[in-house]
C-alpha cells in the first residue's frame, strides 16, 4: 500500500487545524472551511456535495494547501459526477485560465507534489471522468500533465484486457496527446499484437471491431509520439 502523504510531509501540528486569512473575519471563515472540508469526508452523498459547493465558493482550494490534499485524496470519490466537480476544482488551480499564474496559488505546490505521485488507481479514476464527460478532458489534461510517471500506469490500465474498451482507448489517447515517450514500447507491442490479428497471422483469430478501434488509436498516438 503506498504510503499516506499526510503523515510524510513535515506539517506544524497547528496547519492540521487553523487556517491564516489576509483579511475579514477570520474565525467564521475557519469554521466554514473546516466544517466543509469535513462534510466532503461524510458517507452521506449529498452531504459531500454541500461540503465541496462551500469550498469552491470559499475559494479555499486554491487558498489553503490542506483543502487540496484533502481534494487530491478523493480523486477515486464514488460518485462520478461530484469526482467530475473534484477534478473541476483542482484544475481550476493548476490550469491557467485567467484567474492568475497557478504558480501563486497558496496551494499549487502541494498541488503539484501529489498530482506528482498518482498511482494508476487515481488517473483511472481520471480516465473514467473523461468517458462520463468530453468536456472534462482539458481539465485532466491540465492534471496529468503534472505527473511524469503518468505513462506507465496509462500503460498498465492500456495492457489490461478486463478494462473497459472505452478507458484503454482514452488510456492511449492520453499517452499520445501529453507525450510520454516512455510508453511508447507498450504502443508498440500492442501495434505489432493487433496487426498480426489483422492479418489473420494470430492464434487467437482475426480482428474484431473493438480491436480495430483500439488498433486506430494506438497508431494515431504512436504518430504523435514519433513526430519530431
């Protein structure tokens, strides 16, 4: 099991429980953040949207670093319309899009350290927010492209044949559109695979429909990836 962020990084025991504000009434703003940082932990679905609606609108993701770990740690939220809303929020911090270099953000650098460290279970939670909706794929675009080893666990998720069809093709669609170069020999592999299917030159038959589909994405990706 990887080890839990929160107990490796060297926080002063005060930054688990307060929050410092630049200005207005400080208390009633803790109290707010803090109680809906811990809605968004309730086993009560709606409960859990109530907590993230008041963090958006307390701007507190992009204020205060713990409220984005706290978001980073629900990148696999059960439902898949609030885990949309969760990567909508944390991309609002580190994709630029008007409101300011992400760089300023009070919590980009937490941000980018453990976007830095997703393991293949969070980015297929990602994968899957894309499928649920198009309009997402900027959004985890802007996420991933702040993890450099996001390759090989898109590889992996590629490699598995029991995931669904839709998740393998955005697997390597993703590889292609952020270059990682390190995946290109599972591309490669897999080319070689579904050509020699094609082909009829494979002991486990000719080439189904799904197979072509996953075959044309790998090539439109591996073009990519070759382009100089």
């Amino acid at each position: 099991m990887d080890d839990d962020p929160l107990t490796t990084i060297n926080l002063p025991q005060k930054a688990l429980v307060t929050f410092e504000e630049p200005c207005g009434n400080t208390v009633v703003t803790t109290s707010v953040v803090w109680g809906a940082a811990e809605a968004l932990t309730s086993p009560e679905l709606e409960t859990r949207y109530a907590g993230l609606q008041q963090l958006v609108g307390q701007d507190a993701v992009r204020q205060h670093p713990l409220v984005a770990y706290l978001l980073i740690s629900r990148l696999v939220e059960p439902d898949i319309a609030l885990r949309s809303q969760i990567v909508d929020a944390l991309a609002e911090v580190v994709v630029p899009n008007g409101r300011g270099e992400p760089a300023l953000a009070a919590s980009y650098s937490t941000l980018a350290t453990h976007l830095m460290g997703m393991r293949t279970r969070q980015i297929y939670a990602l994968l899957q927010v894309v499928a649920y909706e198009k309009s997402n794929e900027p959004k985890v675009i802007g996420l991933l492209d702040h993890c450099s080893f996001a390759g090989g666990h898109l590889s992996c998720i590629l490699a598995t044949r029991t995931v669904p069809l839709n998740l393998r093709k955005l697997a390597a669609y993703f590889i292609g559109q952020l270059g990682y170069l390190d995946a290109m020999p599972v591309l490669e592999r897999f080319e070689a695979r579904l050509e020699a299917r094609q082909n009829g030159r494979n002991e486990l038959g000719g080439m189904d429909e799904d197979d072509a589909d996953l075959l044309s994405m790998i090539r439109s990706s591996l073009g990519l990836l070759r382009d100089p």
